[in-house]
C-alpha cells in the first residue's frame, strides 16, 4: 500500500525509529533532544493522533496531528532520511491540511525549534507565517500559523 493512514500499535517501532533518526542530526545544534525524540509515542498512537506515509509496505514518514480549540496542531512531522527529498513530508503536511478541513478547521499550526532554520524556511516557502517565540520546556521554538482554503 501507499499513502497516508493512522497507525496502528505495530507501527510504534517504525514510529520511533524513523523519529530517532530524522532528529538526531538536531542534537549538537540545539545541545539535547528535540521535543519529539522524547514523546511516547505508544499513547498517542493508542490516542490515534499519529498518522504514518507508506512506500510500497514500508513507513517512510509520520506525522502527529493534535486537535485545538481553535486549530490543528502539527506536533511533529517527520521522513526517515533514506527517503527525504521524495515529496513525502509535502504528501503528509498535505494530509493535514485536508484532515484539519475535514474536522472544521480554517488554520493548523506548528512550531519548530528556532536553531532549526531549514524549517523555518520551508514553512514560510508553503504558506505559514510565524505567529510568535517562546521558550517552552528549555527549548526556543518559533509557532507559525497558516490559514486554510477550502474549496
């Protein structure tokens, strides 16, 4: 199969690997593990709130999508590094923002740590816009906001 689904328990490990391993080139930049190298990610699989990309039976991506009052939350989104640069994380930001329509939403959110400037490119590139800074838990992160179009 290929595309976009929630996972399932038997995911957990490819949810963690894939994580692991997309995040740890952000360690020495940001001098300890981003946020979501230490989220548990049995619960919110369990919770239903992490969505998997598939190539050919084999998860290649993530993406964990929290409900908000008033938006929903891409609390992290993530490709395995042997297949970034594919359009993967397009396909799953693109599933968000059809899912955030879906449930009733007209903006999704995200941040991202400050120290991660290739982010911060990329987002603003596909329409965010930042919103504000804060410090949180020890580390900067920078929220940005992008207003969804329905058709």
């Amino acid at each position: 199969m290929n595309g976009v689904r929630t996972a399932g328990i038997e995911d957990c490990s490819a949810v963690e690997a894939i994580v692991q391993t997309a995040y740890s080139v952000y360690v020495p930049r940001i001098g300890r593990k981003p946020g979501p190298m230490l989220d548990d990610y049995a619960t919110l699989i369990r919770d239903q709130l992490v969505h998997v990309f598939e190539k050919d039976g084999v998860v290649c991506g993530i993406i964990v999508l929290i409900p908000k009052e008033n938006t929903l939350l891409v609390d992290n989104i993530a490709v395995t590094p042997s297949a970034q640069g594919r359009g993967y994380g397009r396909i799953l930001m693109e599933f968000a923002e059809q899912f955030a329509l879906a449930a009733g939403y007209d903006l999704i959110t995200l941040y991202t740590n400050e120290a991660m400037t290739e982010n911060l490119v990329l987002y603003s590139r596909i329409g965010f816009v930042e919103i504000h800074r804060a410090e949180e838990d020890g580390l900067r992160r920078v929220y940005l906001t992008k207003a969804l179009r329905r058709l």
